[in-house]
C-alpha cells in the first residue's frame, strides 16, 4: 500500500503580493461607489419625471374641475415678501399664483422627494444587478467582500472577474426606456392639454363667476400714509404750458351813476343818525345746491357791502 | 503565473478530472457532482443506494483520477475499532520485541466504509474523531491521519435486519448525504456495453494531485459569499428547527457545511462567487440525513427532501 502525503503541500502557486490584492481591493470600492452614484442618478431621473408627471395632472384637475372649496388664486404670503422688500428696500408688488399650479407644484416636489428617497434606499447594487445580468451575485459578493476588507486570493479574483463584467455592462440599463418614455409622452400630452385648458377656460363644475378681483381693488386694511405712487401712479414729467389765452373784462366807469335800490329790515328804532330812507337788510345767501366754497371769504364780503351802504347813508347829504 | 491564471488552471483541471470520472461511471452526473463538492470542502459523505448501482466503482475512480490513496473498509457486525483505526503488535527486531502501531485502513486519503450501517454502533464511534478531528487515538497515542482525508460511507436503504442505524450525533458529521439512483435505460444499456465488452476496466488518467486538491480546499474557503446568500443559507437552516412537519431540525453545523458546499460547488463550476443556485441545489443534500420528519407528515408520504423543496419556496 501506497504511503500517503501526510504533509499539507503547496498552495497551487505563487500567491499574489498583498499590495495588489489591496490595489484590487481599492478599485473594486471605487467602482461600487460609481454605481451607487449611477443608481443615484436613474433614481433622480424617474423621480422627476413623476414629479412632473404629477405636477401637470394636479394642475390640470384643479384647473378644469374649480372645486369651490379652494379659490383660484394664491396670493405670496407676507412672510415671504416681506423679507424680499426688505432685501430689495423697496415695496413689491403682491404676487398671487393660480391654486392649480401650486397644489401641483407642492405635490409634485414631494413626490420627487418622496420617490427619490425611496428609490436610493433601496439596495443599489442589487438594482445595478438587476438591470445587468453579467454581474448578478458577483457585483454584491464584491460588495460585500470589500466592506469585509476581504484581501484573498479568491476575493482578487472575484474583484478582477466584477471590474471585467462591468467594463461590458451599462448603467443606461438602471432606467427603463419603456417605462420613461411611456411617462414623457404622458408629460407632453398633459403639457398640451394644459395649454387647452388656460386658453379655452373650461370648468366641469358649477361655480360662482371667477372673482377678477385685482389686487389693486381690495379695500386696504392699512390706514398709515400711503405711497404716492402707488396710488396716483408714476410721475410724469409734464411740459410747460405755452399757450396765451387773452380775457377781455367789461366794466363800467366809476362815474355812471348807479340806480340801485336797496332794502333794508325795517327798524323800530329811528335814533339819531337813521336816516331817511328805508335801508333793507339784505343777506347774502347762496343756492342751497351749491357748495360753500369758502364760509369766511362770502361773511367778509357781506361785512364790506354793510360798511359801504352805511358809509353810503352817511355821506348822502 | 498570475492569481487568476493559478486559480484557472486549478479550476480547469478539476474540470479535466470530473471529465475523466465521467468516462468510466456513465450517468449519476448530480452525484459525482456532490461527491466532487465533498471532497473540495473536505467534508465526508453518506451514500445511500441499493446494491449494485456503482458506489464503490465511483469513489475509487474518484481516488483514482485525483492521485488519492483509497481504501475500503467492509463493515460487519464483528467489525471491531482497533480493525478501522490499527493496533498495536509485537514485532520482533534485532534489538528484541516493540510494540509497533500497525495502522489500520482508516490510514488513506480516501475511506469507503461500504454498509457502515452494518457495523456495532461502537465500531461506528471510532469513525467519529476520525472524521471529526481528523485524527486517531490508539493504544493512548494520537496519530494525525493524511490529508486531505475524506470518509465515503454507504448504507443499503433496504434489508435493515441485523442493521445499526447511524445515531443523530454520527449522521450529521456527514457533510452530504448522497442518494444514488437507478440509471435510465440507455445508461443503463451503456453500462453493460462499457463493462462486458473489451476491457475489464475503462482506464482514467490522473487529473488532480493531493497537493492540488488541498488548494482548491484553501481557495474554497477563501472564496467570498454575499451576506444575503449567507444569511439565506442559515434562515433555511433555522427553518427546519420550527418547521411543524419537521419533528428534529438541523443544528449549525448544518448552515457551516451549506455554506462551504456552496462555495465549492462554485469553485467546481469556475465562478468566483457563489450564488442562490448553489445555495438551493446543496440544500437538500446538506439537509435530508440532519432532519427528522414528523410522523404525521410520514404517514402522508412526504420525505425530508420534499419538506427541504417546500422550505426551499
């Protein structure tokens, strides 16, 4: 009977230098790192087409149906413009947005946060694998091999063999064409029906006439002093006149004598100084539909005319 | 030589060696398979088969074609341990009379202990530390056996009279436990065209050295599995513990052994990493010695490769 080899023999081989196993090693992570950044990015793109997607169909809904419950417009909050005027250090104009666009913007940014958040923390690698049939099972061994700082001769290896099924492998893969364009040409058509909408003004609803009520024809609230320009509008600047107009004003000469009677409020008194005739008080008045322009001037005159009518007496021999 | 040309050619040549098994046992392509897994993630394996299907022809092919000493081992039930493991003798020299240990058959890389279940259940034990340990204890001295070493085991599933059923403790340091089947008629028809014209014997050429199959030993054991396969592998395990038709599950040393026989079913089939395939394919080899079936799910006809498959979806 043939001894046998009790001894353990040689491993089959020269073993390769750790360095390279180590160089192997780096490499495979740097290459896992650019696939999870490749997963990265085909999570980003699906979520945003969606977001897109979603955003339209939420506008156009909103847009077509007008539930009465939410109004048409949305005006900016004060919190968000009052910091900008005073970024800007001048007054802006209030912004209002239709309901429908930013219900569908709302939405679609939280779809695209929520999707993209979904997509990445689900297993990339595996996703990566998925679309690549040349590295299934060995693209997550290497993963899993280098998070292990695994240096072997197997684990050289599997490193060499994933880094030569990557090089013949794509990422173009990770997004489903079908599926995005199938996505992109619902975008389109929600695009142009969008359009259709905003220009025909259609409403499957019963509601109310649209309020086209402008900012500028709500009662302000503000009783403070108000911006000239804001309400008489932009100055202008104006060229003086140049035109002369002549006026031409008849009177009479101050010798013409004048025939006037005049009446006065009899008086039971005729002290000295009364004279002869009948002085009729006379009142100036005015039409009762005519404004008072100017109270104080019209009692003035009245004093005057009294003065001269008595200063008249007086002088009549 | 380049690591990966070193792992190649390794590679190729257990290819090359399973190829020439081939040309001499016709059919029994899974079990040559799992035979050759056995040996790559030095473990031991249980054949089980009726008489006549080949066993012996193919593991000494096997030791043939990888430069292994084989020995076999007939058991009995008046099989005593000192006649596996050796004992010591009297033997006369010039200087007088030594003890000398004379070392029984166990001694060789590749033991077939044909009908194990044959031989007295302490005949059985003294197999235990020999394929445990990989070592014998005679007459108080230890005594390292070669390597690799590998136990091929046979039991005839019928004419249990007169028989020792392998206790749990011993069956489940078989890492497999093969079933060979009948061929099919035209493997069958080649058999006996191959085995009573011309030759006695279809010659085979040495593929493998031992010091080569004890690298690829080492290189299976290096070779990295992806955490989920892993963890698939040990939640199989674990299931047949609460598995209501399996009365007895499999212990730890199940999940090691699907593990590393999937790591050389891998190596076998020149990948560098394993995958859910070997996982499943190992499953029920690992699995169907190291389970007891509830008796009611006997009683219905399910086997313990069945409750493996229906554990396994």
């Amino acid at each position: 009977m043939d001894k046998p080899d009790t001894n353990i023999g040689e491993n089959g081989g020269e073993e390769p230098p750790e360095s390279e196993r180590a160089q192997a090693r780096e490499r495979m992570a740097a290459a896992i790192a650019e696939v999870r950044r490749e997963g990265k990015k085909a999570a980003f793109v699906y979520a945003i087409v969606d977001a897109v997607l979603l955003f339209l169909l939420v506008n156009i809904l909103l847009t077509v149906l007008s539930p009465a419950e939410l109004p048409t417009q949305v005006s900016v909050p004060a919190a968000v413009t009052d910091p900008v005027e005073a970024a800007v250090g001048r007054s802006v104009p209030a912004l209002s947005f239709p309901t429908g666009a930013v219900v569908g913007i709302a939405i679609g940014v939280c779809w695209l946060i929520g999707e993209y958040l979904y997509r990445v923390r689900q297993p990339l690698v595996e996703q990566f694998e998925a679309a690549n049939a040349n590295v299934t099972d060995a693209l997550r061994t290497a993963r899993d091999a280098v998070e292990d700082e695994a240096e072997t001769r197997m684990a050289a290896r599997l490193y060499e063999d994933v880094l030569d099924g990557l090089k013949q492998s794509s990422s173009v893969a990770l997004v489903d064409s079908r599926r995005l364009l199938g996505t992109l040409v619902v975008v389109i058509l929600l695009s142009l029906a969008t359009v259709q909408v905003a220009v025909v003004d259609i409403g499957l609803l019963d509601r109310d006439p649209v309020e086209t009520e402008s900012p500028n024809d709500r009662p302000s609230q503000y009783e403070g002093l108000e911006d000239g320009d804001a309400i008489l509008g932009d100055s202008e600047d104006v060229q003086a006149g140049d035109e002369n107009l002549t006026a031409e004003i008849d009177s009479t000469g101050g010798d013409e004598e004048i025939d006037r009677s005049q009446s006065f409020p009899s008086s039971d008194t005729e002290g000295p100084g009364s004279g002869s005739g009948t002085v009729d008080s006379q009142q100036a008045g005015f039409a009762g539909q005519e404004d008072v322009e100017d109270a104080d001037l019209i009692r003035e005159y009245n004093l005057r005319i009294r003065d001269q009518d008595t200063d008249d007496e007086d002088t009549d021999p | 030589m380049s690591p990966e040309q070193d792992i190649d050619e390794l590679q190729q040549k257990i290819a090359n060696a399973r190829e020439q098994i081939s040309t001499r046992i016709v059919g029994q392509e899974a079990v040559l398979e799992q035979l050759l897994i056995c040996i790559l993630a030095d473990g031991n394996a249980l054949l089980e088969s009726n008489p006549g299907l080949g066993k012996t022809t193919m593991v000494r092919t096997v030791a043939e074609v990888t430069d292994l000493q084989f020995s076999r081992i007939q058991n009995t039930p008046d099989l005593m341990p000192s006649d596996i493991t050796g004992t010591e003798i009297i033997r006369e020299t010039d200087s007088g009379r030594e003890f000398v240990f004379e070392k029984g058959p166990v001694f060789a890389n590749v033991v077939l202990a044909d009908e194990i279940n044959r031989a007295t259940p302490k005949t059985q034990a003294a197999l235990l530390e020999a394929m445990q340990e990989k070592q014998v204890t005679a007459a108080g001295e230890t005594y390292e056996l070669p390597r690799p070493f590998f136990i091929l085991a046979t039991q005839n599933p019928i004419d249990q009279s007169g028989t020792y059923a392998l206790p749990e403790a011993q069956t489940d340091r078989f890492m497999l436990k093969l079933l060979v089947d009948y061929p099919d008629y035209d493997e069958e028809r080649t058999i006996v065209d191959m085995y009573t014209a011309g030759a006695e014997q279809v010659p085979v050429e040495r593929s493998l050295t031992r010091s080569e199959i004890q690298a690829i030993q080492q290189l299976v054991r290096e070779m990295p599995i992806a955490d989920d396969l892993r963890d698939r592998a040990v939640q199989l395990v674990r299931r047949t513990r609460e598995a209501d038709d399996i009365e007895f599950g499999a212990s730890p040393r199940a999940s090691m052994a699907l593990v590393q026989t999937a790591k050389a079913r891998a190596f076998l089939h020149g990948r560098s990493h394993v995958t859910g395939e070997d996982i499943e394919a190992l499953a029920a080899p690992v699995l169907r010695h190291r389970i007891i079936v509830d008796f009611r799910a006997e009683r219905e006809g399910r086997t313990a490769d069945d409750l493996i498959a229906a554990l396994l979806e």
